[in-house]
C-alpha cells in the first residue's frame, strides 16, 4: 500500500482523463493514495469526481479522492501532479487553422507546428508556467507529467524556466508501432521499436522482433514497396529519403514541414471531436448510474504516466518507451537546449533519458531546423512579445510568405491576446 499523492490537473479531459483513471484505479501499487482532481470546470469536476467514487470502490483501490477547482489547495504533499489541460481548446483552434489558410498558408492540423503551433504556445504555455510557479513554492519536489500539447514547447519552456522536475508523455511512438506492423503483416505485439527525435516527429531507428531480438527493417523495407499507397504517404516518401520510418501520422509530422501538406491538409475533425465529447459524457452518466458495468475501464489503458509514477516510487529501474524531456545530451547532435523524444529509465532518482547517440545526418538536420523554431516560440510566449512571435512564424518553414505573416500575426493576436502575457 502506498500513501503517495497524485494531483490530476484537467481531470475533465476527454483526451486523457478517463485513461489516467483506467490506469490509477487498475494499478495495485498505488492502493490508499490521494487522487486530487482539479478542474477550472464545476461540470467537468463533478462528472468525474462521481465516477472516481464508483471507479474507486469497484477495484477496491482504497485510494482518498478529492475535487479542486482551485489548484492551490490541492497542491500541498503532492509528490506527483498529472496535467492534461488547454485554453478553449477547440473553439480557439478553429481560428488557428482557418485565419492562416485565409492567408495562403497550408498546415495539415495547425497544433504543434506552423501559426496554429504558435499561438497553442502563446496561449498555453502562460497557463502552465502558473502551475509550475505554484508548484515551486507548495509542493517545489513534485513531477510535472504534462499530456497537453504542444507537447515539445511545454516541455522545452519547463527545462528552460523552472526547477520543477517534469516529463512530457505522448502515444506517438506506439502509432508507430502500429504503422510498421500493419504494413509488414504482423502482429504488433510481436515487435519492438527503439524511436528518437522530437514530439510528433520521433523516427524508428530499430524495428525488432520481440522474442528473438530480429532486425525487421529488411523486411519493412521490402513490404513498403508494395503496400497501399495511400497509406501514410508523406511518412513513407521520408522513409525512402532518409533511410528510417517518421512517427506518428502523416497530420502530425506535416506541422514541421514546408511540403507537409502533401500529406493532407483537411486539420482537425472538430464535428468528431464534438459527437465524441457528448457520446463520452453519456457513457459516463450511464456506468456512474449503474445503467452499464464498467468493463474495460478497470483495465489499464496504452497511456504511461502511472509508470512513471510508480517506477520513481518504487525504484523500479525500469524503461519506458518514449518520453519528451529537455535534452541535455541525449540526442548527441541535436541542441543542448532542445525538448526531445527519447526512451526513459525511472528510478527513485528520477527521470533518466537513455542517451540515443547521433540521429542519421539529414534527420538530425530536420529536427535542428524545428527546434530552432520551438526555441523562438517558447522566447515569443514566455515574454508575452509580439515582435518575437512575428520572428517565430518567420523562421517556420511552414510560413511561406512575410505579410501573409503579419496578417496572421495581427488576427490570432487580437482573438488570443487575453491570455498572452510575460510569465517568467
């Protein structure tokens, strides 16, 4: 039994709120801890607040649960504080993809990349540092396990302008996954992938078999040749020119490349995400009222921040697959500075990247070029400056024009400039 305490920040998320209960309620190791939720959203709070309760008895976690919708009063004694949270996420985003399309610019999702990435840093990046701010003086030993993007820019401002210790955690790395196997006709199961780079732009540098320890790059290579051409095009055309397969999907890897909307440039399915929200809310209702069992929501879920948590708590020295951290030398020719995307060992002293080595030259020099972008973004959204923000867009490859810029620039200034501000 464990008496650790864990902060959920965002608990209402649709993205990662349900997978963070799946995994906390699923895992013995944290039997009688504290789950604080915190959410700015009394709805949001409460809904989930109601099925911790019945999550909680139903596995018999014995864990305290507690409702926040103020952060400062669930921060005392956290060791761990798990954030999954954004500014008007998808009304905001709507104008990040479609101002900058009005302009000619052509991004494939307008979140992690290109004038859609910057102003999710803008608007993003004020908020989280407050958090981390209240963390150094309440809570100043605790991780940060960040899930919102952009994942990179999070995580490069954190290891930039604050000691709290944090990780980012994403699910790209297992996309990939899923790629290579579909492709090559195997189970997924069966392999193993070894991947560095960046968030959304993570490169396979091994695909194995699992039990024998078989390279399966010969055999990826021959089955690529033949397979569905539709099929993650622009992921597969960087595969042929640099020598080793891009993670995660074509949307996402798109955001850091001029000719990224060769993948597609349709953005994010908003009328999806709106049918899922309300389909997710009624689910909840109905297994919170007892109408349906809970199922596989007992089951852990694919995500790894409880591996996390329980691997520095109990020593574990174990490796997870992916993580996003500062670099510091873990991507040998990459910046010191930069955020990467890297596998981790976890032990009581903490988060360990696994020192990766060189990426191959012309990978290397794709990555260099994106961060040097997310540096000038996290300058632009740390000191709350127009001017650096303009600098921003204009060293993004995706920006292919000057006064398509500062048309741009203007309007999601003037639409976001409530929550931009110095937060440093």
């Amino acid at each position: 039994m464990n008496n650790t305490k864990i902060v959920f920040m965002g608990a209402g998320s649709v993205s990662f709120g349900l997978s963070t209960f799946r995994d906390i309620f699923s895992c013995d190791e944290l039997k009688g801890s504290t789950l604080s939720l915190v959410d700015i959203d009394s709805e949001n709070l409460k809904r989930m607040y109601d099925l911790a309760l019945i999550m909680n008895a139903a596995s018999k976690a014995g864990l305290k649960i507690e409702a926040f919708e103020d952060r400062k009063k669930a921060l005392p004694g956290a060791e761990f504080v798990i954030s999954s949270i954004a500014v008007e996420r998808c009304s905001l985003w709507k104008y990040d993809f479609e101002i900058p399309k009005k302009y000619g610019i052509r991004q494939t999702l307008g979140e992690n990349g290109g004038p859609g990435g910057l102003f999710f840093s803008m608007r993003t990046i004020p908020m989280i540092m407050d958090i981390v701010h209240d963390m150094e003086r309440i809570c100043p030993t605790a991780y940060y396990i960040n899930f919102s993007n952009p994942e990179s820019r999070i995580v490069l401002a954190l290891g930039r302008y604050s000691p709290i210790k944090s990780t980012g955690l994403c699910h790209g790395i297992f996309m990939g996954q899923n790629d290579v196997a579909k492709i090559m006709g195997v189970n997924k199961s069966d392999i193993e992938v070894w991947g560095a780079g960046l968030n959304h732009f993570q490169w396979l540098l091994d695909i194995k078999d699992k039990k024998t320890g078989k390279d399966l790059y010969p055999l990826f290579r021959e089955k690529e040749k033949a397979y569905d051409p539709s099929f993650m095009p622009l992921s597969r055309k960087l595969f042929n020119a640099f020598g080793k397969y891009p993670s995660c999907s074509d949307d996402h890897i798109g955001e850091y490349l001029q000719y990224g909307w060769e993948g597609g440039e349709k953005g994010y399915d908003f009328a999806a995400d709106d049918r899922y929200r309300v389909e997710l809310k009624k689910e909840i209702a109905d297994k919170t009222l007892g109408k349906k069992p809970l199922g596989d929501w007992l089951t852990p879920s694919p995500e790894r921040s409880i591996h996390v948590v329980t691997g520095i708590l109990n020593n574990k020295k174990q490796a997870i697959e992916s993580s996003i951290v500062y670099n510091r030398g873990a991507i040998t020719n990459l910046p010191y500075d930069a955020a990467v995307e890297v596998p981790v060992m976890l032990d009581a002293g903490g988060i360990h990247p696994i020192c990766i080595g060189e990426l191959p030259l012309g990978i290397a020099k794709l990555c260099t070029t994106q961060i040097g972008v997310q540096q000038m973004a996290v300058d632009a959204a740390v000191n709350g400056s127009k001017e650096l923000a303009l600098q921003a867009l204009l060293v993004d490859p995706v920006v292919t024009s000057i006064d398509s810029a500062v048309k741009i620039l203007d309007e999601l200034w003037e639409i976001n400039k409530k929550y931009i501000r110095k937060c440093i």
